[in-house]
C-alpha cells in the first residue's frame, strides 16, 4: 500500500478548508497553517489576522447555485446573493462538516517555506513560523489569498491632499462618511459599494471617479440571477458568449455612459466587470456624481483631468490588490509573482510538489475554481494523477499565456481563467492523468519515507480521486 503524502495547506480561507478536505479525503497527511483564530479567511470580518477586508454591507456578487461547493451546497432557504458574514457561517461549517477544523493550526503565521536540496530528505519542504518552530513535509500546497496586500496608486499623483486617504481595505461602514464630501477612486465591485453606502450619509454627492469604465451587470436579468444567464450560454466559444451577453445587457440596462460613466476599456468576458444593481440607482439620482481620472491633487482639492475640480474631505482608494506571497523566495515566485507560470493554474512548472490553489482571476465565483484544484492536487499528492513530463507542462503554460494574452491583454494574463471551461477542464485532466499512469507514468512518491514497491501487475491504483 502507498505511503500517504504528509502536506502543509497554507491559509485557512476558501482555497485552503477547501484543499484540505480533498488531501483527507485521499488519506493523506494535513497540516493547515492559519494566522488567524478561525476558518473563512478574508470572509471572516473579525478574523485576528487583520487581513479581511469585508465590510458590513458586503455580499456575493456571484449567486449561491454558481458560487457554492458541489460537496456541501448552500442552504435552499438563502437569498441568491447572501451576506459575507452567511459565507462565513458557511465556510466554518464547511470546516466542521468535512474534519477540516481540527487539521488547522490557528495563530500560527508562516514566515519561510524551503525546499531541502541535499541530504536523506532532499526534495521535501521546510516550512519555519513565525514562533520558530519548523516542520517538514512531501509537499506544500499554498492557499494564503491574493485579495489582502492594499495596492494604493503608483506612482502618486501630483500634488498634496490635505484631507482624509483611505483604502477600500480598511473600509468598515459608512459611519466613517458621515458629513463628508468623498471621492472613491476605482470601477470595481468594492468601489461600487463604497460609493453607495457612503451615498446616504456624505455631506454631498458621492463623486466615483476612474479613467477606464468596466461593464456594469445588475444582479439579477430578466428575473433570474445574471451569472445563471451567463452558466446557461457557457458551452458557446466565448466571442459568442460576449456578443450575447452584451446584447441582453444593453436591452436590460443600457450602456455605462448613458449613466455618466466612463465607456468599457473592453468586452465583456475579457476586463472584469462590476457586479452590482444599486449604483446604478444613486446614480440616475445623482447621489453618486460620475468623474474622469485625477490630474493632481491640490490640498481639500481634487483636479480631474477633463479639467473640473472639486472640493474633497475624503479619498478611498479602491484600486485593488497585490499578490504577495511573503513566504516564499524570488527563486519560486520570479521578480513578480502575478506573472507566475503554473501547470493548470496549480503546479509549479520547477517542482510540483509545490501547488497553489486560489492564485487565480476567474470570470466567475472562486469556490468552484478551488474545489477543482484541490481535487487536482489530491490526485497528484495521492499518486491517482500524473502530471504530464516537464518539458509538456511548459509547453501547456506557454499555450494557455499566449490564449490569455489574446484575449484579456496584460492584465494579469498568467492568472485568468474563464470560469466555466476552467471548472469543466478538471475532470478531464484528471482522466487524463490516470491514462498518463496506464501508460507507465510515474505517481508522486513520499520522500518522506522509504519509497515502496510498486506492483508488478498494473500500474493503476484503487483510490481514486473523482472531480
């Protein structure tokens, strides 16, 4: 019988309850790092982390039919779009139901992850926290979020603001604008809320200013979920889905610029579009006022760049996040970890006994994209999976760049993936690696133990992971 893999899962949100389940599941070995005091990651409002930047008014943008584990769905008594806090619930449910919980080692941060390259334990992996204690594993599965480290504009722009600058991370409740004059910067889902809460409560209308537009999808089209409408015309090359989705959308709502917003850099399907039904209405009230780009600061000023200024107390950077992975070298991650290059957006293409799940920029929800590459992990790490040889996965990575390069430009090309051909592409690869061992292709081994025989008589093994 096969040695099980010992694993460190690191991170507690999402990605890593969810890889976690899939490493139990196949009996392996699990140690999940959280630096924190509870599951959910950046869900978990109060999480001690202090890396969440959920706010009181914040919910799903993608629907709970679309979002939720196929393991364990979310209950037939929510709301399409529940609470952050509901997910939440969820996610440590979650954890409980599937013996996650008791595999996590809360309040423990991880500081350095190592690969041993010499001596009886060359090719495992060290991983030292914080405290200084250390521990070795066959493998490390990395699951710590990319949506934590507050990327603020840069460079600046010219000028000196006197007023209040703020980061959407830090942003809580609308009680922080109250009676004031306030200008969020940014097109995104976090700046569309913002905007809104801080509508009912600023001293004037709330100026959303962006030099690029992005498609604005409400929640709900033609009385069903928008992205239920999207899953419906997922089978279709995406130029297709496009021009169909843009179509209903224009019938449903009209266009960004008939509401004063900048028009869309681009289609949809390729920039990332904002999901939200309510600024819409703030806007069409003009409790939301509509600005160009910032030229420059100019103290309880603000000059935009179509020339109009106006007088601000108030700036909240919704400009979005860095990937940071702290923990690991430039030797693993390359001098930008966004431009990173992974087999099926999980495998390292030096060694894939390091795997990330959840590094990732999905058209659609995170969970089902994470459950699946789990699942892939699992497989890989249980020995029911083999990978293809190394100059092949180079080769598929140098593929997938170029179709992402086409399709979505240089924003982050290396991270995109199309949700539903993503989620589909899982079980196929997975078929696909068990017909790689037929046909005599190595399974991952423990190096952790003594390498045990293989038998003579197949190379398949019983336990099977299934997507």
């Amino acid at each position: 019988m096969r040695e099980s893999a010992r694993v460190a899962v690191i991170g507690a949100g999402a990605a890593g309850l969810a890889t976690t389940k899939a490493l139990l599941d196949v009996g392996a070995e699990v140690v999940t790092y959280e630096k924190g005091d509870r599951p959910g990651g950046l869900w978990n409002q109060h999480n001690r982390s202090g890396l969440s930047a959920a706010y009181d008014s914040l919910h799903l943008n993608t629907s709970k039919s679309r979002t939720e584990f196929t393991d364990h769905p979310m209950s037939t008594s929510w709301v399409d779009y529940p609470s952050a806090e509901l997910v939440a619930v969820y996610l440590a449910d979650y954890a409980d139901t599937f013996g996650v919980t008791e595999r996590i080692r809360f309040g423990a941060t991880v500081v350095a992850v190592d690969r041993e390259e010499s001596g009886p334990h060359r090719g495992t992996w060290t991983v030292t926290c914080e405290d200084g204690t250390t521990d070795r594993y066959d493998a490390v599965v990395v699951a710590n979020g990319h949506n934590w480290d507050p990327r603020w504009p840069s460079p600046g722009y010219p000028g000196r603001f006197s007023g209040v600058q703020m980061h959407a991370h830090d942003y809580r409740d609308p009680d922080v604008f109250r009676d004031r004059r306030v200008l969020v910067v940014g097109m995104g889902n976090s700046a569309m809320d913002i905007a809104v809460d801080a509508s009912y409560v600023a001293a004037s209308p709330v100026l959303l200013s962006a030099r690029h537009g992005v498609h604005i999808v409400p929640k709900y089209l033609f009385g069903r979920p928008a992205d239920a409408t999207g899953g419906a015309i997922a089978g279709l090359p995406w130029r297709m889905r496009q021009r169909l989705a843009e179509t209903m959308l224009r019938l449903a709502v009209g266009r960004p610029e008939d509401y004063g917003l900048p028009a869309p850099a681009g289609g949809l399907f390729q920039n990332h579009p904002t999901i939200s039904d309510t600024i819409l209405h703030r806007l069409t009230h003009g409790e939301v006022v509509a600005r160009t780009g910032i030229e420059r600061l100019a103290g309880d000023h603000v000059v935009f760049a179509d020339g109009r200024t106006d007088k601000v107390d108030t700036i909240v950077w919704a400009t979005g996040y860095r990937v940071t992975i702290p923990f690991l070298s430039e030797r693993w991650l390359g001098p930008d970890p966004e431009k990173m290059q992974l087999h099926h957006r999980v495998f390292h293409l030096d060694d894939p006994s390091l795997a990330f799940v959840g590094l990732m920029q999905s058209t659609g929800a995170a969970l089902p994209v994470v459950e699946a590459q789990a699942k892939l992990v699992a497989a890989h790490l249980s020995g029911t999976y083999a990978l293809p040889a190394e100059a092949e996965r180079r080769r598929i990575a140098d593929r997938a760049l170029r179709e992402a390069r086409a399709r979505w430009g240089e924003k982050r090309p290396a991270m995109r993936i199309d949700f539903d051909a993503y989620v589909a592409s899982v079980p196929r690869e997975l078929k696909t690696g068990r017909k790689r061992l037929d046909a005599g292709a190595s399974p991952f081994v423990s190096r952790l133990v003594p390498p045990q025989p293989r038998p003579a008589t197949s190379t398949a093994t019983t336990d099977e992971v299934t997507a």
